[in-house]
C-alpha cells in the first residue's frame, strides 16, 4: 500500500528494516507493479540489486 500511494518515506522504512521489495501477492504482482512513484521504483530497484 506505501508503494501504491507514493509514501516514499514508508516505503524506504519498510526496506531499511529488511522487507522484501520481490515479495509477490495473490496475483502475482510486486510492490514495483503498483506504484507510479518514480522514487519508489528507484527505492524499490535498488532494493532488489542487493
């Protein structure tokens, strides 16, 4: 929901204390897949790199 929204602040929270930034839901879909936040997806890319 944090990427979802652009809650760029939560999103990097959420990430910095070892969330999964793959992790899938029901449909198949990542936290990259809904947001149009283009910081969020940096957040997120760099997140996945690691």
């Amino acid at each position: 929901m944090a990427s979802q929204n652009g809650y760029s602040d939560v999103v990097r929270l959420l990430l910095d204390s070892g969330a999964d930034p793959l992790i899938k839901d029901k449909q198949g879909r990542s936290a990259f897949y809904y947001t149009k936040d283009y910081n969020v997806k940096a957040m997120l890319t760099a997140h996945s790199n690691k």
